[in-house]
C-alpha cells in the first residue's frame, strides 16, 4: 500500500489484512519525580563552606547583604548570626569552629590590609602644599573613612570576663548622712 492519505474504510481493510494481529494494550504512564539537586526537603546540614562564606559575607558586607545571600540557599537569619560568629548554629554560639573562624579572620585581614593601603595613599596625598591651596577636606574625610573600616573589621577585643576570668568586684558601704534634729533629744537637770 502506497503511503499517503486513507479514508477510514481502507485502512480498517488494510489493518484486518494483517498478519500479525497483535491485540492492542494500554500503556499507562508512571510520573516519577525527577531528584532535586542539592539541598533536600529536611536537610538542614550546610556544609562548612557555604557557613565561612555566609559568615564572611556578614564580617564584610553586613548582615543585611548576608541575610539576603543566605535567602537564597533557604537558611535563617538566625542561622547567619552564628556564622558570623563562627558558630555552626545557634546552639554552638560557645563553642566557634576554628575552621569558619580562620576564614572569616583571613577575610578581615585582607580587607583590613586593602583599607590601610587607601589610608595610607590618603593620609600620604595630604601635603602641607595641599592643606595651604587645596581642599583637603575631601582627603581627610577619606583617611577617616578608611579609619573607620579599619575599626569596624578588627576584631573585637577579648575582656577578662569573656576569657572566663573574674574580674574583682569592689562593693562600697557609705553611711547616710543624718542631720542632728533626726536623733532623740534628752533633757537633763543638774
């Protein structure tokens, strides 16, 4: 049989002509789900990784620039202020991961080395001549700028109290003043 266009008439002929009658079964489809890459439903392990980054991101940017980075992966807010801290979650905020924390303070000192090298270059363009003929006011505000940063990226100093030791503690008893006319008077004849 030529290929072309049938009628239904002729190509229910052409099929009983047929040798092989194969009876007809349905396929019925099966949908599976294809597996989502990375982070599954139930899943809340972030790898270490992506915490230094999100931790890092905080340290530098700010935690706003963090939330919103750590939105994109599905984790909390609260989740970004451990990291920041070195923490692996809100729970460990005792007890930092050396490995987050050498990350977020190698992050600090190459921020802190770009923000004294402008410093420096700002601090350096201010000449006597300048500060005569010029505005320099621009350049003081960016030397101060760079101060700035420098402060806010170090890291915080370490009290006693933070490193577990006592501090002494001093309490002062002063005795209330009291004017004569408070206390009992007593007259007595001679």
């Amino acid at each position: 049989m030529p290929i072309g266009l049938v009628d239904d008439d002729a190509f229910l002929a052409e099929l009983s002509n047929t040798k092989d009658k194969k009876e007809s079964h349905v396929v019925e489809g099966l949908v599976v789900e294809k597996p989502v890459r990375g982070r599954k439903d139930g899943d809340n392990n972030v790898p270490d990784s992506l915490r230094a980054l999100i931790g890092e991101e905080s340290v530098i940017n700010g935690r706003q620039s963090a939330i919103e980075f750590a939105s994109e992966f599905g984790i909390s807010a609260s989740s970004v202020s451990a990291y920041a801290k070195g923490a692996t979650s809100t729970t460990s905020y005792d007890t930092p991961k050396s490995s987050i924390i050498q990350h977020i303070n190698k992050s600090r000192q190459r921020a802190i080395k770009k923000a004294s090298r402008t410093l420096h270059g700002a601090l350096n363009a201010i000449t006597q001549e300048k500060l005569d003929y010029t505005d320099a006011k621009d350049l003081a505000v960016i030397a101060k700028n760079m101060s700035g940063i420098i402060k806010d990226l170090e890291p915080p100093a370490q009290t006693a109290v933070e490193d577990g030791q006592k501090s002494p503690q001093f309490v002062i008893f002063a005795p209330t003043f009291r004017d004569e006319r408070s206390f009992e008077t007593i007259e007595v004849k001679e």
